[in-house]
C-alpha cells in the first residue's frame, strides 16, 4: 500500500463518501451541504413524528390519540411492517397523516454496502408505494444514520431527508411519560420536529404504551403555548 499512494487516497475518499454523510444529525454544515432537515421554517409548528410502523396496536393508539385533538402527524414506516398489515399504512393517509419512508429492514446503514442500501430502499419504496397507492416523498434513515448511498438515492429520487430537533428516547426501556412530554416539548424553541415511535418492533417492549399516553399531554402543551401540529410536508 506504502508504494501506491493514490490507492490509499481512493479508498480513504471512497470510505468518506460511504460513511461521512453519518455525521449530518451533529453538524448543521452536512445538513445544508446535503439538503437534510432537522426543523421546521415555522417557529409556531410541531411536528410529532412516529418511526418503525405500522404496528397492530400502537399506530391504531397514536392515530386515536391525534384523531380526538384533530392533530395532524407523520408516520416513518418499515417495509417489512407495512408487508405484514399494509391495511393500517392507508388507514394512516385516510385520516390525513403524511407517510415517509424509514427502510425495508431496520439496520444500521453502515453496515451496508452501497448496493444492499439501493435494495433496501427499492424493496421499502415498493413495498409502502404499493400499499399507500403513491410513492413517499419524505425519507429517515434508521437510527438517523445515513450513508452517501442512501442519501444519493434519496435525492435521486427527489425524496425530502428529514432528522429531528427533539429526541425523548421514548423507545428506551427506562422512558416514562413525562419524560416524552418533557422531551418533545420542554424550553422548545419552535419549529421543532419530535421523533416518537408507534412500535416496539425495534425497542423495549411496550414501549409504544408510554407515547401513546403521552400524545395527548403533548398535544395539550402545544394548543397551551399557541403551537399548532403538524405534519412535515415534502
């Protein structure tokens, strides 16, 4: 390798370019370099935002939940899920929710290469565009890790990248409700948009328990403090 200078260079770029674009959900310089959002243009707008659906019970329990305040919400679906009950993704759009795209399996993509990346995606976009009657136009990537791959074929696509400004760990096995409503809404700046999960799929089990009972108090604090909900719009 000593005697070929140029090889280690190509490999060392190759190696950024798959891996560098996971650094974007820490610097705001990747996230306008690669056209990825983390908040909202609008101080007076929240977005809830629900990752890992759809799941038989806990997408059913958010959806009730934004139904009795008339909030609207968006839903991060997994291929895999939407195969198993792709009656609950158009129950998602019928009641006014926007639907993005998370992946077909949840893994972490840089332990992908570049071509299982595109599979994964084709089979997601396939999967949750056959199921929903349109394609989705908002992408995250698991764990909001994205590699140069992903976000090549999301722009190709001509997909909106979106991460989050507010994380309360709902999916962890410790998280209580008033953490979540404190994550999602505590000394919030506006413009914020709120990372939740409707499943358990990927987390501590039940999880989806403690979001479903803390939406309604999330939603109670917005309409407080004069801050609508919303969905994300491509």
């Amino acid at each position: 390798m000593s005697g070929r200078p140029w090889l280690a260079g190509a490999i060392a770029t190759a190696g950024l370019a798959h891996a560098g674009p996971a650094f974007t959900s820490r610097s705001a310089l990747l996230r306008r370099a690669f056209a990825v959002r983390e908040r909202l243009d609008d101080p007076a707008t929240l977005a809830l935002t629900f990752d890992d659906g759809p799941h038989p019970r806990g997408t059913p329990a958010m959806l009730d939940a934004l139904a009795r305040e008339g909030a609207l919400a968006t839903f991060f679906l997994v291929g895999e899920q939407v195969e198993r009950r792709p009656a609950l993704v158009r129950e998602i759009a019928a009641a006014g929710h926007a639907v993005g795209m998370h992946c077909h399996r949840h893994r972490n993509l840089l332990a992908l290469t570049a071509a299982r990346t595109w599979a994964d995606m084709r089979a997601a976009e396939d999967t949750i565009g056959s199921a929903l009657g349109a394609a989705p136009a908002l992408y995250r990537p698991p764990y909001g890790i994205f590699n140069g791959a992903a976000l090549a074929f999301a722009h190709h696509r001509r997909w909106s990248p979106v991460l989050w400004s507010r994380d309360p760990k709902d999916f962890e096995e410790g998280a209580t409700v008033d953490a979540i409503v404190e994550g999602s809404t505590g000394g919030a700046r506006g413009g914020e948009i709120a990372l939740l999960h409707d499943s358990d799929a990927y987390a501590s089990e039940g999880c989806w328990e403690r979001t479903a009972a803390a939406v309604p108090r999330i939603l109670e604090v917005a309409a407080t403090t004069g801050v609508r909900v919303a969905r994300l719009e491509p």
